[in-house]
C-alpha cells in the first residue's frame, strides 16, 4: 500500500511538473492570438534595421523579424503593432509585457541574458564596433589612426573599447567626448575630430545622414563582439522557441536554396530537409504550436535570410555592406541553424 501510494505521488508530481512550464509557454503565444497582432519592439530609426517611411510603414532587418514571425503565427505578415523604443526603454517595454518581442539592434550579452529578465532566441547580425574617417584623410585602416582626435560617446562600452585597442596596438589618439550620440554625430560631420567610432552598422546608417557621405569610409577593423539579435521575456519556453526557429528556418531556406520567388515550386520538391522545412512532411509546427506551414509562411512574407539582408542592409541597399561575419557558414561566415529534423 505504501509502495502505491508513493508510486501516486511520484505520477502527480511528475505531471505537475510538466503541465507547469506547458502553461506558461502558452502564455504570450495565448495573448498575441487572442489581440490578433503582434507587438513588436523596434529601434526609433536606424537604416537598414527599423526605420519608418513618411507613412508611417517600417522596414528593415529587424522588422523583418516581426514580420516572419507574424507570418507564421498568423499566415499574414502585416498583423504587427510596432513600438519604437529608445535604448533606456527597451527591456522596461519587454519585461513590462508592453512588447512581445524585442527586435532593435541589441546585443546578447551574458548579464542581459541572464539578469535583466530577457532570452535571445538567435543573431540576426554579428557586428562590432568600427570606425569612420573622411576620406580626406588618406586612411585605410585602424592602424594608421595614432594621434587622431576620435569622437566618441561617453559612459559607453564605446568608449572603454577604443582606450583597449589604441593601447593594445601602442598608439595614441585624442578622445573628444560627447553625452549623447547625436552631439556625437554632429561633432565629426563638422570636422571636430578626425575619426568617429560606434557600432559598425550603426556607422554605415549614419554615414547616410551627412552631408556627403560618399566622402567618408567604414574602415575594415572590427574591434569588439556585438551579436544583435531578437529577445523575449524569460520563462516562456514555447514563445522562445517559436521566434528562435523561425530565424532559423529563414537561415535554413538559404542554405537550401529556397527563396520567396521558388517558395511554391520548392514544396514539390523530393528533398526531406525542404519538405520538413516547408511542412510536407512530419508535424513539427506541433511542438511549437503553430501549423506544419509555419515556416513556408515565414519564408513567404520575407525571404530567405540572404534576400532579407540584401534588401535591407546588403547589396540592393543603400548601406551596401558586404556580408562578411553574416555569411552562411559554408560561404565563411558565421550564419549557422540547426536543422529541422
């Protein structure tokens, strides 16, 4: 009788244990549907990432994000509410629940994945910090900027990046520091200092808004590591997976050659990576909780992930960067998913 008894409790332990983080995962997918839209945060305007039109319609590489996700949740990529949202606002506006998803230029670093309440769900660009010259100035790289004056925002990992390298490499420079970014901006375009030094996609959409930006370059040297990528609240395992493999499934369709122009012709296809991909074969939409199309409708809405990179920030942009670090794996880069299987 005891024996049964502990054999009792030990089954209604083990259920409870498994309903309790069933319940929860159900939580902000239960919500986003029951509203009918996505709330999605993003940058308040930066080229290439998250930035509006003059009628108010976003785009960029991280809104793409919103959009995939939306698709495969809703098979209809326009069911997204965006919230632009400065850098003091933003894990406020996730933690809050006021927002979904965070997808705005952010790092994953190990305090905000484990402290502040947040889990990336993936890197949706590996970037790092860089430098911008005028081309006045006869540089080509970072190496050749001792004695240069470098604007620089202070109170930043920015800033204690540039002091790191310039005395790793036994140079010397003047800092010439501003409190926010836009003083910052505002100093090198009127010939303040020589150099300005941020992000190195934050450099490239800056570079749009001077005067003549033909007449300044982005130098090769990336100095630190600034994986940005998308971000939900902690404790909501099934929320998580469902944006985290979506961005994978847009990785995965460029390594398969699936784009948004063959999406259709692709899903005859007798290859059983694109047919799980696609949802031709097996159920795995079900342990995510969407439908086995999930993915053909992610792909749909945006593109692979090399179609979205080009568009916003690559070859078909203005920005023009070259995909270095965000190429697939097989290509060089870093771009690396698991697979659907």
């Amino acid at each position: 009788m005891i024996r049964m008894l502990k054999a009792m409790l030990a089954a209604v332990l083990v259920t409870g244990l498994a309903a309790a983080p069933a319940m929860a995962a159900d939580s902000t997918l239960k919500k986003v549907k029951d509203l009918g839209k996505l709330s999605c945060g993003v940058n308040t305007g930066i080229a290439g990432f998250s930035a509006p039109d003059d009628k108010g319609n976003w785009s960029g590489l991280d809104v793409d994000v919103c959009k995939a996700v939306a698709a495969a949740v809703f098979k209809d990529a326009s069911q997204v509410k965006y919230v632009p949202l400065t850098a003091k606002e933003r894990f406020t506006a996730l933690q809050s629940g006021e927002i979904d998803l965070l997808s705005r230029n952010t790092t994953w670093t190990m305090s905000r994945d484990t402290s502040a309440g947040l889990t990336f769900t993936g890197i949706t660009y590996f970037d790092g910090q860089g430098f911008m010259v005028n081309k006045e100035l006869g540089v080509k790289s970072a190496k050749e900027l001792s004695e240069a004056s470098i604007c620089v925002q202070t109170g930043t990992t920015t800033e204690l990046n540039v002091a790191d390298y310039f005395r790793q490499n036994g140079m010397n420079y003047k800092p010439v520091v501003f409190e926010k970014l836009p003083e910052t901006i505002a100093a090198y375009n009127a010939g303040r200092c020589d150099v300005f030094t941020s992000d190195a996609s934050q450099l490239y959409s800056v570079r749009l808004t001077l005067g003549k930006p033909d007449d300044h370059i982005v130098l090769p040297e990336v100095i630190s590591k600034e994986p940005l990528g998308p971000a939900v609240r902690q404790g909501d395992p099934q929320w998580a997976n469902i944006v985290r493999w979506v961005f994978f499934a847009l990785v995965n369709a460029e390594e398969l050659g699936i784009t948004s122009k063959n999406l259709d012709e692709m899903t005859k296809s007798e290859n059983p990576e694109i047919r799980r991909l696609l949802g031709q074969e097996g159920d795995y939409g079900v342990g995510i909780g969407l439908e086995n199309d999930w993915a053909y409708q992610a792909i749909k809405a945006v593109g692979n992930y090399g179609e979205m990179f080009s568009r916003n920030v690559g070859a078909e942009s203005r920005l023009k960067i070259s995909r270095g670090q965000n190429a697939l794996w097989r290509d060089g880069g870093l771009q690396y998913a698991p697979p659907i299987r």
